[in-house]
C-alpha cells in the first residue's frame, strides 16, 4: 500500500484521478483497502460484542475511563514541579527526570481506544 502511495506522489501522471483509474495499481490499491478495513471492520465487531456480552453480565472494563481520569486528576493536583532558579534555554521543558513522580513504578493502566 505504502508503494502504491509512493508511486502516485513520484510519477506525475498517476496522480490524476481519470489515468489512476484504468491502472493495475487502482485494482490492487482496491484489493488492498478491502483487507485493511475488513480487518478493521472484525476487530471491532469482535470488540462490541465482547463489550456487550459483559454489559449483559454487569461487567465493566477495569479500569473504566472515570476511573482513569479521576487518577490524573488527583496525580496532577498533588504532583508539584519544582521550578528550577535560573531560568536558561529550555528550562520550560519538563523531561521524565526534572520530578519523582510516585506514579512511575508499577504497572500502566491504560486501555486501547476501542475498550473505552
């Protein structure tokens, strides 16, 4: 897919829409597109019925998103940052070691976009 993309952008008379058209490369572009998004189509029919199965058994994905954002909310209201003395080229940058933040050990909880 990404060679198709490449192709059209490098050689001038593909990018016309009309001669693109009545290539090869429109049919396998085509063929290529109906994989991706039946891929995408599964994924998430697989997601909604596997949410809806345990909302049917009052399940909730752990952690919910509530959740999440009461946890950042609380991490960013006691997470203070110390402000250094001078201030010198790229002293507003804030770099993983500038703070101790008590939230770096342990696991991550996150969900993939489709679990909210």
């Amino acid at each position: 897919m990404c060679d198709i993309l490449h192709s059209r952008q490098i050689k001038i008379h593909l990018r016309m829409d009309p001669i693109f058209n009545m290539t090869k490369t429109k049919k396998e572009q085509e063929r290529l597109l109906g994989i991706i998004h039946g891929l995408t189509r599964k994924v998430v029919k697989q997601k909604k019925e596997l949410f809806e199965k345990n909302l049917a058994e009052g399940k909730l994905p752990s952690p919910s998103l509530s959740e999440i954002i009461g946890k950042e909310e609380e991490s960013s209201a006691t997470t203070k940052v110390e402000e250094p003395a001078v201030i010198s080229q790229g002293s507003m940058l804030r770099d993983d070691l500038d703070a101790i933040d008590e939230n770096d050990i342990g696991e991550k909880r996150r969900l993939a976009f489709l679990d909210l």
